[in-house]
C-alpha cells in the first residue's frame, strides 16, 4: 500500500461525508456505517420509522460516489421479474428475436424500500444478486455491475401486510443499521434547510468507481493483530453458547466482524485494527443474526442488549 495513496482514499472519504451533510442533517452514526459498509463491499438493512431520510440519505451517496442508482418500490403485487428483468420479443431485420431486458437491480446501488412489503418469492429474486453479484433468467447468467450494494430499508412499526425476512436473507446483509429520530436542534435545521423557497443543495461528485474498488482493497489490507482476530472470533461463537440466544450467528458474521473492523479503522485515519472497532461494529453487524429465547423476550431484552452483554464479557 503506497502511503500517499491511502492519504489521497482517506482525504477523498472524509469529503463525501462533508457533501452528505450538504444534504443530510445530523446522523453522522447512520452516514459512517454505511461508509463501512460500502467499503466492505457488503448489504446494508436500514430500519425506521417513516420520513427520516434513508431514500435521500442513499441517493445522496450514489451521487456522491458517482455510482449508478435505481430504486426498487416493495409492494405485495411485485413480481420477480419486474426486479430482475425478462425477455421480451422484439422486432429487428432479421425478425422477431427475444431480447433480455434488465430490471432495476443493473445499478450500482439499489435501494429496495420497505422489502419486507415484498412476497417470498420476490425477496428471493434479490437473493442471488445480493451473494453472487449476478442475475440468472431464462438459462443465462448476466453479471450485476461492479461494485453492486442492496440497500434495503423497512419499517418496524407498521407490520400488516409485510413478510418478514428469512434469516437466509438476513444473514446476507452484512449490516443492520437503525436510524433513529434527529435531535430538537436538528429538526429545527431540516425544517428550516428544507422549507423555504432554496432548493435542495446540489452534491460533488468526488469519488469515482475506480476509486472505490482501491479503498475496499486497502480495507482488507488493513492489519489486525491475532490477538483482537481471535477474540472477535470467539465473541461471535459465543452468540451460539449464550443462554438467552436461542439460534446464534453464523462464520460469515466472524468475517464480516473483522472486515468491518477493518473498514471502521481506516475510515478514523488509524493504519492497524484496535478492540474499540470491533466493539462499534458489532452490534450492526450481529444484532439482525441472533435470535432470543422466550425468557429473553419476556424479560424485554432485545438483541442489542444481548449484543452488549456478550461484548462485555468477550
């Protein structure tokens, strides 16, 4: 890794947070983790209430990294096809020939609202493009452009009418991020920032493809010592020995753990992986892959808290 380089990556990084907030108010948390995640090369889950910004939030960074962008609205009606694409028959001097359009999910970023809106069958169809970056149709195989992130939001609250998440689904989200309401000061800023007569703030485009394929590369460049890999390892084993965890998360929790850690330490400046990483990334990264017990959801404990506990005791 040339120094200068990885200088120039990081000066470039902290400049797209500056041009988010151009247009997103306060939810630094919200902003930095799914930097992480995009740096990972890896899904993001973003779950709220209504209006708190994620479709901009996601369209802002799209442009900001001068990535492609569609959008996926999730409704019970939604066919498979009308995200992956089909074949239609077109005309051409030769004749009539089938012809394969693409759906929305040929973009860079995708944002797939409210998924959880979407049947079974539909939310299936992400799950190939989500693993394998790539989309089978009628017996071919068409390669998703690189690099390639779901971002898919739902709603916690309103739950009639929604088909909750397999965890074969879940499990292929490398984060699940929560965003919570703004502070008072910064209501009052969106207010103001979003009701008068200015239009939204135009956003720089000041990270390029290329660019974002060499920072994931330095990302898992980044060293960890054995000593903070091996701990992350057993603190996720022990998500499946702990009492209140009725099912634990799997290896590809382990991995994602370190490459996040990796990720959260080189978006600070820091050239090595330190135990705070690992303690910040672990609850986005494991809260959506364990499942409590009875007595644990009786007592009220929710998967963060048992995210913290196990922490504490790694």
């Amino acid at each position: 890794m040339a120094p200068d380089d990885i200088d120039r990556v990081q000066e470039k990084l902290s400049r797209v947070r500056g041009e988010i907030a151009k247009r997103i108010v306060g939810q630094s948390e919200v902003v930095e983790r799914l930097l992480v995640c995009i740096l990972c090369d890896g899904n993001a889950l973003l779950e709220s209430n209504p209006g708190l910004g994620k479709t901009t939030l996601v369209r802002t960074m799209a442009e900001v990294t001068d990535l492609s962008f569609s959008r996926i609205q999730n409704t019970p009606d939604l066919m498979p096809s009308d995200i992956t694409g089909t074949e239609i028959i077109r005309e051409s001097a030769e004749g009539r020939e089938f012809v394969f359009e693409k759906g929305p999910v040929f973009a860079n970023i995708v944002l797939a609202d409210e998924i959880n809106r979407a049947t079974p069958k539909t939310q299936a169809a992400l799950l190939e493009a989500m693993q394998e970056q790539q989309v089978t149709a009628a017996g071919a195989t068409y390669e998703l452009p690189r690099p390639f992130f779901v971002l898919a939001t739902q709603n916690p609250i309103d739950q009639g009418g929604t088909y909750p998440l397999p965890e074969a689904q879940t499990d292929r989200f490398l984060m699940k991020i929560v965003v919570d309401y703004p502070t008072e000061d910064e209501e009052f800023e969106i207010v103001n920032r979003y009701t008068g007569e200015v239009e939204a703030p135009d956003v720089e485009r000041v990270f390029g493809r290329e660019e974002l394929q060499r920072a994931q590369e330095y990302v898992r460049q980044t060293p960890i010592a054995d000593d903070i890999r091996d701990r992350t390892v057993r603190l996720v084993r022990s998500t499946r020995e702990a009492e209140m965890v009725e099912y634990g998360a799997s290896p590809r929790a382990s991995m994602g753990l370190v490459l996040a850690a990796k990720a959260s330490a080189f978006l600070a400046g820091r050239s090595h992986v330190s135990w705070e990483d690992v303690v910040d990334m672990a609850p986005p990264i494991l809260r959506h892959r364990i499942l409590l017990d009875f007595r644990a959801e009786r007592e009220g404990t929710t998967p963060d808290d048992a995210v913290r506990q196990l922490v504490d005791q790694a």
